[in-house]
C-alpha cells in the first residue's frame, strides 16, 4: 500500500492553510515581535545615556592660566 501525500489536492489545501497563518496569524506575532524590540531597544538607549552623562560627572578637567 503507498500513501502519497504530495498530490494536487493536498498541496492545494496545504498553500490555503499557510495563506491562512500567513494572513490572520502573522501580523500579530510580527506586532509583539516588534513591540517587544522597541522596548529592548528603549532600555539600552536609556542606560547608555545614563552611563555617558555619569561618565561626563566624573571627568576631571584642568583649567591653566597663562
């Protein structure tokens, strides 16, 4: 007995059902994706600003009068 799988009409209602996810499912797993970098993105951002302006505290300069 042979079962084959990869005929025209299984293939056709695999490509519908990937259409399906690729539609309906996707965009809001590529939304939180996204959402979830911003805020990744945010924090590194906000902790090297934080550690250039302590950085910029601690400089010590010298002042020289001729």
């Amino acid at each position: 007995m042979q079962f084959n799988f990869f005929n025209s009409t299984n293939l056709a209602l695999l490509w519908d059902y990937v259409g399906i996810l690729l539609t309906g499912v996707s965009p809001g797993i590529m939304i939180s994706f996204a959402i979830a970098c911003v805020g990744f993105l945010l924090a590194i951002i906000i902790k090297a600003w934080k550690q250039s302006a302590k950085e910029e505290e601690e400089k010590d300069f010298e002042y020289k009068e001729y």
